[in-house]
C-alpha cells in the first residue's frame, strides 16, 4: 500500500497546472459507444479511474490508447459486447454509465450492480426509472441487470432528484431515441454540460443542458468526434484549499472560475482573496482563515465533493463552523482519522462541528476516498511533525501528479 508523508509547509507560492475533470472524462469515454469510428478525447488526465474505464471499453471490445501525454484515442467497432463485469464496476462505480449509451446503441447491456460504498447506500433506482420511460426494460440476476430494448422511444423523464448519474444515463440513452425526450428537475453540473457538448459535437440535438430542463431530439446516427475535456473543479478547489491552509499565494492554471463561484464565495468569506485570471485563477491567503458554516447542495450549490477540504480547512480555522451534508448519508469516515491529528471535529448525524486550531499534529492516518484522501494530506500541510497518509493509492484514482504538484509550489510532501 502507498503512503503521502507530509510535513508542515508554507506559504505556497507559484503555479499548478488544472488536470481535466475526472468526473467529465469517465462519462465522455462511455458517451463513445454511441457511435463506430475513432474519437480523441484532448486533457485527458493520468489518473486510475481514466485507467478502469479504458479496461471497461477494451473488455467491451473497443480500443483505448494514450496517444500523446493528455491524448486517449478511442476506436468504437461496429459491435461491441455490451456487458460491464463486475471486477470493473466494483472498481469503479461510475461504470454504471455505459448502460444508458449501450441500450440505446445495441439494445440490451448487461452490467454488473454497483454495491454501497463509505459514502452510504449508492442506489440506480432513478437511473433505470428514467430508462424506463424511455422504453427499456429490466431484470435481475446473479448481481447483474439484464436490459433490453428495441429502439427506444422519447418521453418526458421528471428525476426525483438532479441526480448526476441519472440524468448523465438519460441523456445518453436519448439522444438516439426516437422522437423528443425532456428532462426535467435535471442536474445542472458543468460535467453534464460537457457531456452534451460532445454530443451534440457528434451530431445529436441537446439543448438546455447545464440548466435543470434538457430537451433531447432523437438522431438516427452520430459519428465519432474529437473534444477537449474541462478543468477539474475540485482539483481546483483542493489547491484552493492547500493554500487555504498552508498560506501563500498560488495560480491555477487552466482552472475555470465559473465552474466553482460557491467554493470561491466561501474561500473569500473565510479571508482568501480569488480572482479569475486569462487562464485560470488566483488566489492568496492569509496567515489563518475564519471559521465559517457549509452545507452542500447540488450544483450550483457546494459540491459534497468539496466537504472534507472545508473540514480540513476549519480544522486550522480561526472560530467554530458546521458542516452540513445534504447529499449522501454516510461520507464522514475521515473524520475519525482528522481526529487523530488533533482535529477538534463532532459529528452529529449529517453535520459535523469543526472548532479550529492554530496547527494540528502530525499522524499516521488512512484514506478512506478520493476527496477525503486528498483533503488528510491537505490537513497535514498545517500539522506539526510528520503525517503519513496510507491509502494514497485512492488519491491516484482522481488526481494527477498530486505530490508532484504540491511540492513544486513548495510544499513538504513526498510519496513512498
Ligand atoms: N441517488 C439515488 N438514486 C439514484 C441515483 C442517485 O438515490 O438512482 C442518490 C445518491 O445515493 C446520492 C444522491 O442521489 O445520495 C446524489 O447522487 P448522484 O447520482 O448525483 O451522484 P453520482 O452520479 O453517483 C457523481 C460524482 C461524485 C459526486 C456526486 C455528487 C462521478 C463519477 N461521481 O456521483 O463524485 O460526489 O456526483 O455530486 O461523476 C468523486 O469524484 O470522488 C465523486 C464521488
């Protein structure tokens, strides 16, 4: 098992190259069965789970290749085996994915169900009702649903809730459809955005997303395209947050300020100072931050992806600040592990209580995901003596070069 050793550091200063967004990438890459032919996808980042879709799409049949430091050339055959095995989606659950693009393209997918994870219970539920309406049906056995579907057909799709996946499932799936599809109460996540972008690149007739109405007109057909993938706004935000805690002055390059107004509305409450640059952002920080309250909330609100950096962040924050978790149930398993580095953090059902300290202290401590992970070694910037956090590998699943990145802006963090 890989471990980050961090030691206290700051003030950060210089620039940190913004990788693409993992969570746009993943649903680009299944986007690509949609249609035969050769697609590029450009800012590509290096991290695993880019690896474990690209193993999903090679065990479907397809081809995926590097070509270039941040270039994925991917070749769709004219068929492929619609079924993803449950040692990837078990890996990855963002695999679900696939199932949207495969029944509308082939008519039936056989994917393995994703379990729970340290988040809660993660149900599909309102993936599969929208698919449903659409015309698919579904059964169960052995751990794996069974969908078929002969064309399928456009309805008006009302989501319980703006569900990324969902809504990412129901697009995919509709813009092959015949006829008109609406999506309603749809996630507005600038992913979802990027997505139908693509799409709409390779022919098909997406228009509103971004906003919480999508209207789909079904195509008969779509060719494959070249895309540049976004900048990932919460490796923004954990830098944001880095120099949030470490103090300093930093630029993101690449980063895309309209991406996360939230983040840099509460950062400039809790006295950093952001500013969108030509190419990117800017940010200094003080000494010490002020403690302030965050509750999140589907985009545009606080991403829960943003949640462990704002815990670490009051951690060493002058004052008291609640947490509020709005969007999944469990999610608070590095808490414990903050605790551990003297963190003075109470968790009461889906909030937690975070009264800051002037520094932490330095500890062996475990990821438990990809955010939390990145926000321990965060912590660990204002933590006196050495903190040693195991499980790095679940760091590699969404950042590129994290330790790279950090010790070039002068940060005291190695990897072994
Ligand atoms: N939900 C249901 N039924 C469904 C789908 C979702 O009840 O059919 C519930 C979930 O259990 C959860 C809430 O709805 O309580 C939100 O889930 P959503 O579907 O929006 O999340 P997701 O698509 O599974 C994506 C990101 C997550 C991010 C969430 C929320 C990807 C690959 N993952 O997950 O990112 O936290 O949206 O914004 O896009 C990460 O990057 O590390 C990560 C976990």
């Amino acid at each position: 098992m890989s471990r980050i050793l961090v030691r206290p550091s700051g003030p950060l200063a210089g620039t940190v190259p913004i990788s693409g967004a993992k969570n746009s990438v993943l649903k680009l890459m299944a986007a690509t069965v949609l249609a035969e032919g050769r697609h590029v996808l450009h800012n590509v980042p290096n991290i695993l789970d880019v690896d474990s879709m690209s193993e999903l799409l090679r065990s479907m049949g397809m081809s995926v290749e590097r070509t270039g430091g941040h270039d994925l050339t991917i070749d769709r055959p004219a068929v492929v085996t619609p079924e993803a095995p449950y040692e990837l989606v078990e890996r990855m659950r963002a695999s679900i994915v696939v199932l949207g693009p495969l029944l509308a393209r082939f008519g039936q997918a056989r994917v393995a169900l994703p379990g729970g994870d340290d988040f809660g219970p993660r149900p599909i539920d309102m993936h599969l009702k929208g698919l449903e309406q659409l015309g698919a049906t579904f059964s169960f056995a052995h751990g794996y649903i069974e969908a078929r579907a002969d064309r399928l057909t456009g309805a008006n799709i009302l989501l319980e809730y703006p569900s990324v996946g969902a809504t990412e499932n129901a697009l995919m799936a509709a813009v092959l459809a015949k006829g008109v599809t609406v999506i309603d109460n749809a996630a507005r996540e600038p992913e979802i955005a990027d997505l139908a972008s693509f799409l709409n690149r390779m022919g098909a007739q997406v228009l509103g997303a971004g906003s919480s109405t999508i209207q789909v007109e079904g195509v008969d057909d779509l060719t494959a395209v070249e895309h540049t993938v976004i900048p990932d706004r919460i490796e923004a935000a954990t830098f944001l947050a880095a120099v949030g805690v470490a103090g300093g002055e930093l630029t993101l390059q690449g980063a895309r300020a309209d991406h996360m107004d939230m983040f840099i509305e509460k950062a400039a409450e809790m006295g950093m100072r952001v500013s969108p640059t030509a190419d990117g952002l800017w940010a200094l920080a003080p000494e010490r931050l002020r403690a302030v309250d965050v509750a999140t909330l589907p985009y545009p609100g606080i991403a829960t992806d943003y949640k462990p950096l704002f815990v670490a962040l009051l951690a060493v924050a002058d004052g008291v600040g609640i947490v509020t978790e709005n969007i999944f149930s469990g999610r608070f398993r590095y808490v414990d592990e903050l605790v551990r580095m003297g963190a003075d953090v109470r968790t009461d059902a889906h909030h937690v209580v975070v009264r800051g300290r002037a520094q932490l202290s330095g500890a062996p401590v475990r990821a438990p995901d990809i955010r939390a992970g990145a926000a321990l070694v965060v912590a660990g910037l204002r933590a006196e003596g050495q903190t040693e956090v195991l499980g790095a590998e679940h760091i590699d699943r969404g950042y590129e070069g994290f330790v790279e990145k950090l010790a070039a802006v002068g940060a005291d963090v190695t990897r072994d």
